[in-house]
C-alpha cells in the first residue's frame, strides 16, 4: 500500500482523480482520436467515467466506466449527414445548419437518456471535466460538477475555442478550415475575401445567436441557474487541439493551448492473417484505399464514378486493398474489398505503395507517420485544406472526385507511385513528425494532471476573452490617436499660417510694394 501510494505520489503528480470525459460526435474518427487518452488514464489510477459514442468495451481497464451513446449514429443515419456534406451543390450555410439542427438532436437524445439523466441527478462528483471542443453544450457538466474543465479537438478547434484562450483567429492566417484555400503561404484576394466575411459572419452568428439558444435548450437539463454557456466555456483551464504545423496552418498559441497530434496512433498489432497473406504476397508492392469510416458504398457513387474507378484499379500494376462496405459483381483479381481493416497496421506494412485517402487529419497523420505518399480525393469539411496542405508540402496529389474517370485515376495512381519525390518527402515529414521530445499522449497526460492536481489553471487564463472586441482592437486608443493628432495638425496649421502671413505681411511689404509697377 505505501509503496502504491509512493509511485502515485512520485510517478503520477496528481492523486487519483475522478474525471468526467464527454466525446459527444457520432464519428468514428473523433472517437478513437481520444480513446488512448481515456486509457492511458485509467491506466495510472484515476477513475474515467467517458460519455462516448464508440465504447472501446475493453473488460481489463477497470477503472473505465462507458455511457454508451451509440444510438446518436441513428440520428446521423436519419439527417442523411454524410451524403449532404459531401454535396457540392449544397451551400455552406445551410450545410452548417443542417449540422447543427442535428447536433442539438443528438445532445437532446444524449441528455434525455437514462444513463446521462441518473449521473445528472445522482450525487457522484468529479475532479475535472474534459469535453470534445465542438458543440459547447455539453461544457455545462463543468458547472454542473463545479470542477475545472479542458476541451479537447481531434483536429484542430474551432475559432471560438481559439477565442477562449486568447489564441489569434486571424482570416488570413488561420483561415477556418470550412473556408478552402489552395495555398496557406499565397493566398488569393478572393480566398482572403470569403475568409474575412465567413470569419465575420461566424462570429456574429456563433456569440449572438448560437450560445444564446444552446442555454436556452440546455436550461432544461441543467435549471434555470445555468449561467451563460460562453462564462462556462471561458472557465476553460486548457485546450488541447491536433494542429501539428506540417498538417495545418501555423497560429501562434498561448501556453494554456496545447498540440496532441498523433494522439491516437497505437502500437503495432499483427494483421489478421487472411489480410496478412494477401498484402505479404504483393511483392510489387499494393496500394491502399480508403475514404474514411463515414463514406459508405452509395455516396461513393453518388459523388464519383466508382465504376471507372474499379476499372483503372484493374489494369495498374499493383494490389489494391479496398475498404468498402459492398461487393462488386466481378471484382478483378488484384482488387481485394474487405468492409474493416486495421488501418494503421496496413499502413506499417513494408510492402505499401499508396494510400488513397478522404485526407481527414487522422488518416493524414497515420500515413505520414509511416512515411507512405498519398493521393487524396476531399470530400467534406476541412478534408480539401488537408490534403492541399499535404500537395503544397510535395507529398501527394490531389483529385477533384468529379473528374475522375479512367485515364485521369490510373494516370494520378501511376504518378504517385513512379515519381519517387512524392515518397521521399513522406519520408522527411515523417521523420519530422516523429521528432519530438514528448509524445503527444505524455503531453495530454502530464496537462490533465496539472490541471487535477492545481484546480483549473487560472494563472493561464488570457485576458483576450473578458475584453470588449473595440478595446482588443484598440480602437479607442486610435481614435483618441487620431483626433490628437488631427487637433495638433489643426492648431499648428492654424498657428503656422498666421505666423507666415504675419512674417510675410512684415518683412516683404516694402520689397512687395517695390515689385508692383506704378
Ligand atoms: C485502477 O486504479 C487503482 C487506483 O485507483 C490502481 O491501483 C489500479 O492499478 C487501476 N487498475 C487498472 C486496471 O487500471
Ligand atoms: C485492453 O486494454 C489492455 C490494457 O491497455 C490492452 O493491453 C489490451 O490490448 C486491450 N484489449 C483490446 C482488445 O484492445
Ligand atoms: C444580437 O441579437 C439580438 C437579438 O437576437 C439583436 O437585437 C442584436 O442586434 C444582435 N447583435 C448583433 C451585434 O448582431
Ligand atoms: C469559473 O471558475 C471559478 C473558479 O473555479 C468558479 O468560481 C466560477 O463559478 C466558474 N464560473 C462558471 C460560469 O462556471
Ligand atoms: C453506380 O450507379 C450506377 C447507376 O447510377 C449503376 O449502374 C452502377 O452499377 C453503380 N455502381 C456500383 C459499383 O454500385
């Protein structure tokens, strides 16, 4: 017992702590992007209660309780999500309120439920909350607990997160990754254009109007003392967010922000070994594709040729490893489909060509940890400035999913494998990506526990959220600037010109009365 209680005290710096961890999205990508983190947590001691939509149902962590939320992929199911995000014909706008309609069903279920309901009225307390950085909705559980809260993103946080911890949301820097831009480095007029009216418009609609309706509804579960979610979400001790700068546009951060990149990339496993003979035996080497958790077998269709797509497959000289929720009726004989794989193990495989990818940020890091090039096709959200980020760093192309036939994928296929610079610079960016002192999820480990250990981090707190927007922009000082130096102008003009027509008046009368002719 002692000797538990020394390695507590020595290795864990934070007595065991009983924390709240809230991962509300329906996606598969944000889920797994934290459940090392839940782990590794309650692996050191500390109780984990983790409200998630993807249970990782693991019998030996038993300091892990899950409040399954499964039933929210049935909502996602019924808005038809995916297909209307990967729509190019719908506009951002109504994309983001169809986003967030859906939300607020999701957390309406997610709140209502039995699980949620028992631990929002039964009388356990925590140590700290620790929600996704997405909806703020769910935040109110810090107030709820009265314990510090950290937000978490699995890419990098939206603007008013940023804003929270003083972080600069500069359109033209850090343009919001709903804003596509081709090029961080040179950005367009028309590019800085959308990204000053978007960041604008955001804003406006997010502060005014989104926090206002999400206390409202929230006031329900919560009482009608709920304070405003925005006094909540400023409480916020810490924010950790995936923006590794090889991935996303730099933005300088305050020390109250830290990067977790890579967080959720595992230990090897050995492949199953069905899967293992098939990528063994391609001595050519086999390419793998995958357009992500979300992208099921009838949106591919729906938004690209697929069928040319399996006949361009058919004739490179390589295997292919398809991950696809259907069976072609004649798949050709390199071509294998399999509906789930372990994607970071096929991604170690030495034998890997290609990863033709969605460019979601965890895939993007899977491949450039283990150097392999990619070619992306984006379909939604932020998954065109990834994978313009990856052409712009030299290591992959990028296809535009409607052109795709044939010729231009076989064509795009061939070139990333046969260009040697495109592998290369895989290689030196993940060289760089492995090169760091601390792994990501020491860093989210070791800040967690400071934050249990100190009570919230007020010391890190910016100042930037409690200031009115006029005095962040100093717009009283430029004014009082401004009107100064216009009254100085004004009286010295004033002055000056009476002076100089008094000298002239003065001194020139005589020569001037001399000048003037008779
Ligand atoms: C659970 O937590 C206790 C201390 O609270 C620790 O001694 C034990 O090793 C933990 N067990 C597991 C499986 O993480
Ligand atoms: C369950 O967790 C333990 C401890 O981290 C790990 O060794 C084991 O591989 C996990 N099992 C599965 C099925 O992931
Ligand atoms: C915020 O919303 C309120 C009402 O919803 C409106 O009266 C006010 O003008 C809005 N303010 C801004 C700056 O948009
Ligand atoms: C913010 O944190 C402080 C200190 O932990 C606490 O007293 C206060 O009630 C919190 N405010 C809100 C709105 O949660
Ligand atoms: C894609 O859709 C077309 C018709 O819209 C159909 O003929 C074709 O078989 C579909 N392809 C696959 C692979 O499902």
């Amino acid at each position: 017992m002692y000797q538990l209680l020394v390695s507590i005290l020595l290795f864990h710096d934070a007595y065991a702590a009983s924390i709240l961890a809230i991962s509300p999205s329906a996606s598969f990508s944000h889920q797994v992007a934290f459940q090392p983190l839940w782990r590794e947590l309650s692996l050191r001691g500390h109780q984990v209660t983790v409200m998630t939509t993807d249970p990782q149902k693991n019998d030996s962590l038993t300091n892990l309780t899950e409040i399954d939320m499964s039933y929210s992929y049935e909502i996602l199911k019924k808005y038809d999500m995916v297909s209307v995000l990967s729509d190019d014909r719908t506009g951002l706008r109504e994309k983001g309120k169809m986003v967030l309609r859906m939300s607020r069903e999701v957390q309406d279920a997610q709140l209502s439920s039995d699980a949620v309901q028992k631990l929002l009225h039964g009388n356990m307390n925590f140590d700290l909350v620790i929600v996704e950085a997405q909806l703020p909705g769910m935040m109110a559980f810090a107030w709820r607990f009265k314990c510090p809260l950290i937000g978490i993103a699995s890419m990098d946080a939206a603007m008013q997160f940023h804003d929270t911890m003083g972080n600069p949301c500069h359109p033209v820097i850090t343009p919001d990754p709903n804003v596509r831009v081709e090029d961080y480095q040179h950005i367009t007029f028309k590019e800085r254009l959308i990204s000053f009216f978007f960041a604008l418009a955001y804003k406006l609609l997010i502060y005014n109007k989104t926090y206002r309706e999400e206390h409202e509804l929230l006031k329900k579960y919560f009482g009608e003392d709920l304070p405003p979610i925005w006094n909540i979400q400023r409480n916020m001790s810490m924010l950790f967010v995936n923006a590794h700068p090889l991935f996303s546009p730099m933005r300088p951060l305050n020390p109250n922000t830290i990067i977790v990149s890579g967080l959720h990339i595992g230990k090897p496993k050995p492949l199953p070994k069905e899967l293992a003979d098939f990528l063994d035996k391609a001595k050519q080497g086999f390419i793998y594709f995958s357009l992500g958790s979300n992208i099921r077998a009838d949106i591919y269709n729906r938004t690209m040729n697929i069928d040319a797509i399996l006949e361009a497959m058919a004739e490179v000289p390589y295997k292919v490893l398809w991950k696809l929720d259907m069976e072609f009726a004649k798949t050709p004989n390199n071509v294998k489909v399999v509906k789930w794989l372990p994607q970071q193990d096929v991604l170690r495989h030495p034998n890997i060509k290609l990863f033709i990818t969605q460019g979601g940020m965890q895939s993007l890091q899977e491949a450039i940890i283990n150097k392999v090039p990619i070619l992306g096709i984006p379909m939604f959200g932020d998954q065109f400035n990834n994978v313009n980020m990856m052409v712009k760093r030299g290591c992959g192309i990028k296809l535009d999913r409607s052109l795709i036939d044939k010729q231009t994928f076989k064509k795009a296929v061939i070139e990333a494998i046969e260009e040697p610079r495109y592998r290369q610079k895989a290689q030196e960016m993940g060289e760089m990506f492995e090169d760091e002192p601390t792994l990501s999820l020491q860093r989210a480990v070791y800040w967690t526990e400071y934050v249990i250990k100190h009570k919230g981090a007020p010391h890190l707190t910016s100042n930037v959220p409690y200031m009115p927007f006029w005095m962040y922009y100093m717009l009283d000082v430029i004014v009082s600037a401004l009107t100064a130096i216009v009254i100085v102008a004004a009286v010295l003009y004033l002055v000056l010109s009476r002076i100089i027509s008094f000298i002239l008046c003065k001194c020139f009368r005589n020569y001037l009365y001399k000048a003037k002719p008779d």
